[in-house]
C-alpha cells in the first residue's frame, strides 16, 4: 500500500533535484508511514551540524547513567592543565555547551585567518590545538545567561565527552546511539565501502567540492549519515523509544534556554513554530563545504523530515515546508501530548 507521505516526498525530492548537481535524497515519517524518494537510499552525506544533536544526545545517556551531570563545570572533564574561561563569576558547563550559551565565540581561537577560507578549514583542529586556543579564549558573555551559536562550544562538549569516557567521539556515538537504533552507517570515519557511497559534494553552482575533516571539532558537524538512519533517530524522538534512550530524550526536551516569546534551544535542538503555522516543531540544520542537510521532528504529531543534499543549496524552507503540509494532511496518527520544554 502506497504511504500517503509518498507523493509531497517525491515531489519535494523531484524539486531539489531538478536544478542541481549533486544527489539528494528525502524522507519523511509520520505514525506508521514513511516515504523516502531522490538518490538511493544508502548514499552518505557529510551531514554538517546535525551532528550536534548526536552530541547533545551523548551528554544525556552519560548524564542518565550518572556518568556526568548538565550542570558539571567542562573544567572538570579538561586535562588539569587546561583552564576554561569564566566571566561574571561564572563557568561553563556542559548543558551551555550543549544550548549553546557558554559565551564562547562560533570558533577557534587561532582558526582565522590560518584555516577559514582554506577547502578543508577545521582539519586542523586537533585536541592540542583546541585546548591550547581554550587557555586564550575570552567569553563574549556570562555562562548560561544568552544563546550564541558555537562550533566550537559543541566541538569541545564531544571531545570531553569522548576522552572523560576513554574513547573517540566517533566511538561514543556508535555505543550511545547508533547502535541502540540500529544505525550502520552513521559514523565520522568511513571504510573503504562506506566511502564509495558518499555523494560527491558540490557548491551552490554545481562545482565539485571536497569533502570536510573536522578532527577533533568532529562534535560539531564530523559525521555522515544517510536518510534511513536519521529517520531511524527521528522515530526515536517522536516515540516509542527503546528503553534506554527514552529517558535520554526526554531530558534534552525539558531541559531548554528561552531565545525568545517564540524560539528556544535545546540540547541539540532548536524549538520553534513552523513557518505560517501553529505548530511547533524541533530542528537542526546542517552544512559542509558541499552538502546541506535537515533533519525536523514534531513530536505532538509523531511526524518528521528528513533531507541530505550533496550540493549547498539550502533545504530548510522546502523541508519545513514538507513537514506542515504532513502534519496537516489527513488522515493520520492522534496527536500525542508535548513533552514538557518544548
């Protein structure tokens, strides 16, 4: 039987990629129902800052388990020789890193002008050379008090992570999620297979571009996924979960920084109304030198979008746009009371 999602999908993947370069695939779930339609659906994607729900997620299974708390200072996750900075009397802790409201700047100390307009800009930003820039590092505002996107807030909260528990980012995010979900190929490092299915990427028009490494910033945007997988992750957010994520999850939605009347950031998660809608919706959007990526869940609706674009044409609007025209259409799963946060 033909899923009712299938025709806004395909459409919508038929639009993407009609006036590019480069694979893009689509997929949508709602309830029961799915559709996936563009490229084939085991091509990988530099998915970009995505990643950083991955890392948000992280930080909460440890923080479930007891492994860390939200509210540990990172200097106690950092080498004793590391001192992060503070202001107004104030340290970062993980749950800023993860919200983005340490006061860090967006990225490295040191990273402009050595490596930005480079075609591999982070690759070399090591462990050494993230911590070293730490120690030099001036907070743009007190911990915990305003939202200021950072790479480097989110690169840092996965290194810490990964080293406090004796492993790789790459590592973390296979025993923390992906392998829970049963995700096979979302992963920052890929095999000789794995590299043969990643879309080539391309600029805005058409020319090919080269793949990304963000080293030790790989929290911050490091992996490659595909549709499948991300839907996998979706089906998680919008429920049931399996048992030992579902506590995980519920902890990133209520726990959330107010941006504004209408917008708040979660732990790897912007919560906000969809466009000319009364629905509220959480999203993170990705992008790399040559790929752009969404991935938008509403959990009230049990409905999700997924979009992996090899090519940097932006996939927000049509994504979004593809997520209301779901949630409004009929008929599909009774609505499910919203978590508390969002």
């Amino acid at each position: 039987m033909t899923s009712l999602l299938d025709d806004p999908v395909r459409r919508t993947a038929e639009r993407l990629g009609a006036r590019q370069r480069g694979a893009v695939v689509v997929g949508a779930v709602r309830g029961g129902q799915s559709a996936l339609h563009g490229a084939d659906p085991g091509t990988l994607f530099e998915i970009g800052s995505v990643t950083k729900t991955f890392t948000a997620l992280a930080l909460a299974r440890l923080a479930v388990r007891g492994a860390v708390g939200l509210d540990q200072p990172l200097r106690d996750l950092l080498p004793r020789d590391i001192t992060a900075p503070e202001r107004g009397g104030e340290v970062i802790r993980l749950a800023h890193l993860a919200c983005h409201t340490s006061g860090l700047p967006r990225l490295p100390k040191g990273l402009l002008p050595r490596g930005l307009f480079r075609s591999d800009p982070y690759a070399g930003c090591t462990g050494e050379f993230l911590l070293d820039g730490l120690r030099r590092t001036r907070l743009r505002s007190v911990p915990g008090t305003r939202f200021r996107y950072s790479n480097l807030g989110a690169g840092l909260l996965g290194l810490a992570l990964a080293r406090h528990t004796g492993t790789d980012y790459d590592t973390l995010v296979q025993t923390e999620i992906c392998r829970p979900l049963g995700m096979t190929d979302t992963r920052v490092v890929l095999d000789p297979g794995r590299t043969a299915r990643l879309a080539a990427g391309h600029s805005r028009t058409g020319r090919p571009r080269p793949p990304w490494h963000l080293a030790a910033l790989a929290g911050a945007g490091g992996l490659h996924s595909t549709v499948p997988d991300l839907l996998a992750l979706a089906r998680a957010q919008i429920g049931p979960a399996p048992e030992e994520l579902a506590e995980a999850i519920a902890l990133t939605r209520t726990t959330a920084h107010r941006i504004n009347a209408e917008t708040a950031v979660h732990p790897g998660w912007i919560s906000a109304r969809l466009p000319r809608s009364r629905h509220r919706i959480l999203f993170h959007t990705g992008g790399t030198g040559g790929y752009r990526s969404l991935l938008a869940v509403a959990p009230e609706h049990r409905a999700a979008v997924v979009i992996l674009n090899a090519a940097t044409r932006p996939v927000d609007r049509p994504g979004l746009d593809l997520l209301a025209q779901i949630i409004d259409s009929a008929p599909g799963p009774d609505p499910v009371p919203a978590a508390a946060g969002t």
